[in-house]
C-alpha cells in the first residue's frame, strides 16, 4: 500500500518461501507454502503490526525480513536494494534486528550479560573497549544498569527480555522484527515489556515488525496492522479502521475472539457487535483449500469463494482486504 511519495525503509515485494516436509523417512516429500506472496511497506520509525493465528507464517515472515532465510520468490528491499543473508559482512548487518519470543533460549546462559548484549558488536569486529561501552549503554537504556557481570539465570522472564532487547538496540538499528516478544510472560511483565519497547522507540526511533497472536497487543503497539491467514495477508488497515469494523471474516473472527475485557477496550475504539467466534481449525499448509483460503471457516461463503482466490479490494486510500464481500463488511 502506498502512503505517500518517501520511499519506503524496508519493503517486501510478493515473498514466498516454502519448506520441503517428508512424512517417515521413506515417505514422499511435500510442498509447505509458509509464506505465499506477501507484501507490505514499513517506512522509518513506523510500527507495523502482524497478526494471525499460530502457524499461519508470521515468524517465517520475520525471518525472511532479517535475512535469516532466504525467500524461494520475490524480494525484501531496504533502501531498495536486496537484504542479504544475516552474516558480519552482509551491509545490513547491525540495521535489522530481531527480538525473539523465548528470552531463556535466545540468550546464552555461558555468556555473561554483557556478552551476550555485545555478540553483535563482536559479529561486526568492534574493538573490545568499545563493545563494552556500548553493551553497557544498551543495558542502561533498558533500564538494567549494572547487571552486566551476571549471568541470564539470575533473571527473571522479563528482565531477560530487557537483555534482549538491549542486544538488538546495541547496533542501533533501524528496523527491530518482534516476534511474539511478550506471549511468554506474565500478564504484569508483558506491559512493562510493552511501555519499554515503545519508550525503546520513541528514543532511539525504530521501526518496529511486530509479530503477535494477540490484536489487543498489537492493536497497543502499532499504528497499522496487517491480518495474516495461511500464509497470505488478508487485511491491511490502520489500527483504528480495523478495531472501528474489519472488513474481511477472518479479521472480525479475531475481533470476536478477544477476552471481555479487551472486547471492552476495543469498544471503546469504536467496534461494534462482533460475530460469532469461528468454528474448526485452519486447513493444512499441505494442502490449502482452493478459492479463497478462509471459506472452509467463513459464515458469508458462497460458491465464488470455492472457485476463485479472491483478489485485494481497496476500501479506502490506507485500507484494503482481500475478501470477494468485503464491502457487505
């Protein structure tokens, strides 16, 4: 979606990766489809967010924006040109970032604090004196001065996320990936978590990729949201176009499916009555349904849905979806 005539700081362009799954060791090999032709913009200091439910391709899509997987179709742009794969001598190295959703197991537990905060300056051959500087800033601004002797089993799951976090900020980077960075901590911890990684940006400005099953997290986080279904983005909105009235099933069915108490909350942004929660599970990456992915799911099919993929409707100059009905929405 175009907003505006600036050109974009990270862009994907119809990426697709698929992975090769053999049932048993002599068993045929099959095609999974993660990611099957997504695109969207995220332009400097912006909060993108992503959501869907698991196993729908976020985290691919995360990896496929650092470069930690390479995509089988099309491309992911920064300043236009291709990401390379994440290596010391890619020359986005230091520009991407990611925070992933286990703290405990992205962190060393042989490495000190400091160490581990300071691994990406190593990656790059920054010199000793100055890693330790910088990790310590980077520990500091995270609101962790001092802890750079210890190591991460002296932490709490929240305090290991804040050493995360300063090891993605130690490179100043222009683009963090947050891949679920708050589902495994308790409720209390996920908003200090939440309140630090936005005062992260307002400091440091960021972009940040958002990834998250939780529309009311994301809805706290991020401006815009896209709404992603097995493997393919569904809706794109601003956060207030999408909570005031979805346009396709799918994203409603997630409005639904929200707690009280986040209904609530929401509510209070403008969504009105919400349908009903969805029934049955979501098909196979194997096998995905043919016509519009959603209709084995979706109360409003009809027999278009089974024969054509659906293509993106534009609704509004910042709003699109990819529903046969999505103006009845």
């Amino acid at each position: 979606m175009n907003r505006g005539d600036a050109p974009p700081l990270l862009e994907a362009r119809d990426v697709r990766r698929a992975f090769a799954v053999r049932r048993g060791i002599f068993g045929p090999t099959r095609s999974l489809l993660a990611v099957d032709g997504v695109s969207f913009t995220l332009g400097p200091g912006e909060s993108l967010g992503l959501v869907g439910e698991s196993g729908c391709g976020k985290s691919t899509l995360g990896r496929l924006v650092c470069g930690l997987l390479r995509p089988d179709g099309g491309q992911v742009l920064m300043d236009g040109l291709p990401v390379p794969p994440a290596d010391a001598g890619s020359r986005c190295a230091g520009r991407i970032q990611m925070v992933f959703q286990d703290p405990a197991s992205s962190l060393d537990p042989r490495l000190t604090v400091r160490a581990s905060v300071a691994e990406p300056l190593a990656a790059r051959g920054v010199p000793r004196a100055r890693r330790r500087a910088e990790a310590d800033d980077a520990l500091r601004a995270v609101g962790l001065d001092g802890a750079g002797e210890r190591y991460p089993h002296a932490f709490s799951g929240g305090q290991r996320q804040r050493i995360a976090l300063a090891r993605a900020l130690v490179t100043r980077p222009d683009v963090i990936v947050c891949d679920e960075p708050v589902s495994a901590l308790d409720a209390s911890v996920q908003a200090q978590i939440l309140n630090l990684l936005r005062e992260v940006q307002e400091r440091f400005r960021p972009a940040y990729l958002f990834i998250s099953h939780d529309l009311a997290v994301v809805g706290f986080m991020c401006r815009r949201i896209l709404v992603m279904y097995l493997g393919q983005i569904v809706e794109e909105a601003s956060a207030e176009r999408l909570f005031a009235g979805a346009a396709h099933p799918y994203s409603q069915a997630l409005l639904a499916a929200m707690p009280a108490g986040e209904q609530a909350w929401a509510h209070g942004r403008g969504l009105d009555a919400p349908p009903p929660p969805l029934r049955g599970e979501p098909p196979s990456p194997l096998a995905p349904p043919a016509g519009c992915r959603f209709h084995p799911r979706c109360p409003r099919a009809r027999d278009i849905c089974r024969r054509e993929a659906p293509p993106w409707k534009e609704l509004a100059p910042d709003w699109r979806a990819r529903c046969h009905f999505a103006e009845s929405g």
